[in-house]
C-alpha cells in the first residue's frame, strides 16, 4: 500500500530541512522562498520495535518495516489560490497526497526570513488554508455548474451530489475545511471523487529550534506563556487536530550520527532526548487511519500496512491481490503472546493460535500466516 504525506507551509518555515532529517535524501534548503521548486519525495520506516523483536525471535534473514511516503512542497504563499508564487503546481501537488503535514515554525531568528516579517503561527495557520479553501471553493463552484443541467432534470445521483456540495461550499464560505462536513454512504464515493485538499487529514509540525528562541518556552514578564503560542494550542485544541514539536534543524544536522552520538550532541546544544521525528513518523501513520500487522519466518521478518477496519482477506492484498479471492482462512496470534510463549509449537499447543475466517477484522500487531 503505497500512502504519501506532503508537507506543506509558508516559505522558509523549515519543510526541506524536516524532509531531510525524515529520509536523509539531499534536497536545497536555502534561505529563500521558492528554493525547492519540484516535490522530492522520500519513504521513510515506520518506527516501530515489535519489528526487531519478531525478526530476532524467527531468526530472520530480512527484516522489511512499515513505511510512509513524505513528499517535499514547495512554499505556498497569499495568492497561491490564484496562481501566486508558484501556486497552481503546488496545489496540484498537494492533490495527489493523501494527507498533509502543515510545518508551522515556532522559532524566532533574525537570520532566517520569514515572508511576513514576524513570527505569527496561528496567522500563518490561516494563510495555508485559506489558499487550500479557496482552491476547493473553486473546485466546488465548478462542480455545481457541471451538474446543473442534471439537477434540473431531477437525476436522483445529481441531486444527491448537489446536497453534498451544497453544504461543502457553506462549510468553505464560512472558512471551515471540507473535512468538516460529514457525508452519508450515498454522498461518500461523491466526495472522494471531488478530491478536495481541505478534505485531506492534516497533522500540524510545530518547528522549533535548540537553543532558540522558541514561543513554547518564551514567558512574558508576568511569567505567563507567550500568547502566540498559547492561541496557537488553543486553536490545535478547539479544531482537535493532531500536531507535534519537532526540531527540524538539529535533526538534520544529525541525520547520519550513532544513537550514542546524537544524545551527546542533542545534551550539548540543550535540545531534548526526544527529537520528535519519531512522534511525526508514527502519528502520520495514524492519520492515515494505517495499522500494522506482521508475517515471521526464518526468510524474512515483515511489517505490512493496511487500513484500520480492513478484514483478513482484504488485509491479505498487502501482501498480493490474489490473497482476497483466494483466501481461506488465516492463522492468527498477537505478537507479544507469540514471543511471551517462546515457539509457534508451543503458542499452537496452548491454544494461542487462532483460526480465523473472513469476516475477521485484522488488529495491529496480529502475526498472521495466510492459508489460500
């Protein structure tokens, strides 16, 4: 299952230098907007230590992770939507993702401009969607006209869809996402196929930077927390988005350094043990509504993606098409029971392995060995 994230932003806020700290490949990160004129695009491990222990228990030859496609866009600016900067090649980048990481920096650095002059997040927050909203108020508009002549006529698939974009285009003039708004099971194949890039998850990547001047640790004479940051959580908050710190900058910097190498540097430039690269990967991976579940042996050791909800057989495609027609039934236990009892004999003898049919909805973490 090939799923892909693209990380998005204000110019200079830190998305080149997150892309390579998140899969080490070389892309310009110079302090100018408009620097990273194509995406680059790089897949990158799913952190995850059930792996390793799997793959040491089978004593495998291979071990293959999990993993998520990152893509690098290019800044978007005021007027994308209307094809400022580079706006329209950046949109349609966009499109083609299936989720958003919105870099939103929270550092103060007079040597890295900023295209606004001044650190505003939450104002930044709202000059990236609304480029996204009204590249989807477009989208829609042009939607409603095409249908017109179907609605009319009383088509019952054109009126259905005439609903739904009526309270998509709402939910937009008023400033809220597509996301916001909920179609039915008729409404569903519809929305998707609108492809709206306000429809799309987004995970907001708060950048700070070590040893900076980070709005999270910055307090104002009264002790109180800066108020930028504090409306830029309560804004997370409100909208119950999923976001996460990270230190872009630091992180790339030790990219290519020993797990020994980067704590000692990490402890000398007083960042924190946790550089949130790590948190970014795995809560992509949740937005995407992805699980994980394994196959061992003594030939290789493998994590396969899925969707959340997916049953056996369709969890079998993963690893080929066939697997859905073909299927039988599965073999099943959770990883931990599997190395708690020691050996598949003895998991079998005890009554941990389980056969499962069909309608069996796959949980992150099964070992499975499909039978077809």
């Amino acid at each position: 299952m090939s799923l892909s994230i693209g990380i998005v932003g204000l110019p200079n806020v830190g998305k080149s230098t997150l892309f390579n700290a998140l899969t080490k490949k070389s892309v310009p990160a110079e302090n100018y907007p408009f620097c990273t004129i194509d995406p680059s695009v790089g897949v990158v491990a799913v952190p995850d230590g059930r792996i390793q222990k799997l793959s040491d228990f089978s004593k495998s030859a291979k071990t293959i992770p999990a993993v998520v496609e990152f893509v690098d866009i290019a800044g978007l600016v005021k007027g994308a939507s209307a094809g400022e900067g580079l706006g329209n090649k950046f949109l349609t980048n966009i499109r083609e993702t299936d989720a958003i990481a919105e870099v939103v920096r929270i550092f103060e650095d007079d040597n890295i401009i900023h295209v606004d002059g001044k650190i505003e997040p939450l104002k930044d927050i709202g000059v990236i969607n609304l480029e996204l909203i009204l590249a989807d108020l477009e989208t829609v508009t042009k939607r409603i006209g095409n249908i017109a002549k179907e609605v009319k006529q009383a088509k019952k698939d054109a009126l259905i869809e005439s609903e739904l974009l009526g309270r998509i285009l709402k939910a937009l003039e008023t400033g809220k996402l597509a996301s916001s708004v909920e179609p039915n099971e008729f409404e569903l194949p519809m929305y998707r196929q609108l492809c709206l890039l306000t429809s799309k998850p987004i995970l907001y990547v708060l950048n700070k930077k070590a040893g900076g001047k980070n709005l999270d640790e910055m307090k104002s004479a009264d002790g109180k927390a800066d108020p930028r940051f504090t409306a830029l959580i309560d804004f997370l908050n409100g909208e119950k988005a999923k976001w996460v710190i990270v230190d872009a900058g630091i992180e790339h910097e030790l990219k290519d350094m020993t797990h020994a190498e980067k704590a000692e540097m990490r402890e000398g430039l007083g960042a924190t043990k946790d550089d949130g690269i790590d948190s970014l990967i795995k809560k992509g991976y949740e937005l995407l509504n992805l699980i994980t579940y394994f196959t061992t042996g003594e030939d290789e050791t493998r994590a396969w993606t899925i969707k959340k909800g997916w049953t056996a057989p369709l969890a079998g495609t993963a690893i080929h098409t066939d697997f859905k027609d073909k299927f039988v039934r599965a073999e099943v236990i959770e990883w931990n029971k599997l190395l708690e009892i020691g050996s598949y004999g003895a998991a079998r003898e005890k009554g941990l392995v389980r056969t499962e049919g069909k309608e069996y909805v796959v949980k992150d973490g099964d070992v499975i060995e499909f039978k077809i």
